[in-house]
C-alpha cells in the first residue's frame, strides 16, 4: 500500500502490532534493489534519532 510521495521520500505509516511491536512497510523496490526475501532474518538498531536495519550475518 503506497502512500503520497513527498520529495521522492515514500511516505510510510507506524503500525501497532500486538501489545509491544509496530511495524513500518518497506518499499518492494527498495527490497528487490538490496536482494531481500521475505522471512530474511535483519538486525534493527538505533543511531540516534535514526533506525538502521541490515541484513543479519551469522
């Protein structure tokens, strides 16, 4: 579900998951671009008031 672009930034929405997870849908381009799979395990951190997600390596 796309949402309006601003400054070819797609625009996404936060989504409550349950009682303690939220959930942010990533563009498919960006997906396919970066060779992802659906079920890929990644790693989630925060650096400052930005979120960095990476593929998880063993």
């Amino acid at each position: 579900m796309a949402l309006s672009k601003t400054a070819s930034q797609p625009i996404r929405k936060i989504t409550k998951v349950g009682g303690a997870s939220y959930s942010v849908t990533i563009p498919k381009d960006i997906v396919r671009a970066l060779g992802w799979r659906e079920h890929q395990k990644v790693v989630v951190t925060q650096r400052g008031q930005k979120i960095t997600i990476e593929d998880w390596k063993e």
